[in-house]
C-alpha cells in the first residue's frame, strides 16, 4: 500500500477512507469494494469495515484503536528470533 507507512498510520488512513464513505451514506460493503479496487484485496477485512461502520452508527467518530483491558504483552523479539534461529523445528512452547 504505502511502503514508507507505518501500520497504525496507514491503517487510520484507510479509517478516514471509511469515515468519508460512511458520511457519503455507503455501506461497510460498498466501501470494502471501493479500497479493495484501489489498495487491494488484502487492504481491509470486509468484517473490519463492518466493525468501524458499526463504531460510526454509534456515534463513535474516533480513529484511533479502542484500548484494551487485561495487561499488555511484553515481548523480547530478539530472543524469539534466537530461538528460532538457533532451532527452526521449536515449537510454540519450546519459545514460550
């Protein structure tokens, strides 16, 4: 899509996309086919477009991701990655 994008920047692009489709008075259908014609199959889940077409009717206007409960997962990539580096066969438990 835009390779000098991040994730999250180019995921609330495609969010004002739907925004303005919704105001237009498309549908989440409607507007999943008009990304996907320009972006690519793979640009949106139509059910994501459903899910932020859902937020609209609400009255939720916000672009951002809703925050989630329970605690953040922490991560170290870096050993993950030596894992598998160091055994290609290691299985989700080994790495855990």
């Amino acid at each position: 899509f835009y390779p000098n994008l991040k994730m999250e920047e180019q995921d609330v692009h495609f969010r004002h996309i739907l925004l303005y489709y919704f105001r237009k008075g498309k549908n989440a259908s409607q507007a999943h086919k008009k990304l996907c014609a320009v972006y690519g199959n793979e640009a949106l889940k139509e059910r994501q477009c459903q899910n932020w077409f859902a937020r609209f009717r609400s009255g939720d206007f916000s672009l951002k991701n809703a925050q989630r409960s329970g605690r953040p997962v922490e991560v170290d990539e870096t050993h993950i990655k030596a894992i598998i580096d160091s055994d290609r066969h290691s299985t989700t438990r080994d790495i855990a």
